[in-house]
C-alpha cells in the first residue's frame, strides 16, 4: 500500500516527507536548544552588526566587535549541533532511501523536497518561536 502511494503519487510522498522531517527537526531544536539563551545571541548579534557600521573607520574598534561577534556565533553553533547530531544519521538513511526508489522515474524530487521544506521549516520557526 505504502510504496503503491510512493510511487503513484511521488510529489504528494515528497510532500509528506518535507513536513515530517521538518517537524521532527524544529521539534528537537525547540526542546534541545535553550531558546531564550539563542534569542539573546541573535540580539546581541544584531547590535554587533551595527557597531560595525558605526565603527567601520575605526579598525581597533572594529576588530574588537569582530571578535565578540565570533565569540556569539560559536556559541550559536555549539547549540545547534545537538539537534543536528541526533538528526544527521537518521536524515541521511532516509535520503538515501528515497534516492533508491526514485532511481528510474524521472521527477526532481530533491528540488521538491528543498522547496517544500523551506517553506514547512518558515512556517514551523514562526509556529514554535525558534531562534
């Protein structure tokens, strides 16, 4: 039953898997993550990239930023890795799957999928409030 819908109906399937992975994956970012510290580096990261432009002439000022700012987004992306870890291997297997049986029919189901899961992923960030 599930691979007659696979393959007569290989968008709405893709479909179906943007939305699932897509879920799952700002789920985990919503639990794993500590949103309010990861709202607190966007802020401060906003209020760095306008220093540098009121700075842009002074070079030890900007320097100084520069380096706070790649202070904040290393610490942006160690909170990031947690999610992206416990997702990578699963992610990878099913990618790997529906590369498989979409071998011989001729749709672009990567640029599908890449499509609707832009578009799931905006909808879920605003919906859970992920930063």
């Amino acid at each position: 039953m599930i691979e007659n819908f696979v393959v007569e109906h290989p968008v709405s399937f893709i479909v179906l898997i943007a939305f699932i992975v897509t879920l799952v994956t700002s789920l985990l970012i919503k639990f794993l993550t500590d949103q309010e510290r990861m709202k607190e580096l966007q802020r401060r990261q906003k209020e760095h990239a306008e220093l540098m432009k009121k700075y842009k002439h002074d070079a030890k000022k900007l320097m100084e930023i520069q380096q706070e700012m790649l202070r904040i987004s290393a610490e942006m992306m160690k909170h990031s890795f947690k999610p992206m870890l416990l997702t990578l291997v699963p992610f990878l297997l099913l990618f790997s799957w529906i590369r498989t049986l979409y071998a011989n029919i001729n749709i672009p189901w990567i640029l599908y999928y890449f499509i609707f899961a832009l578009a799931f992923s905006f909808i879920f960030r605003k919906l859970f409030k992920l930063y």
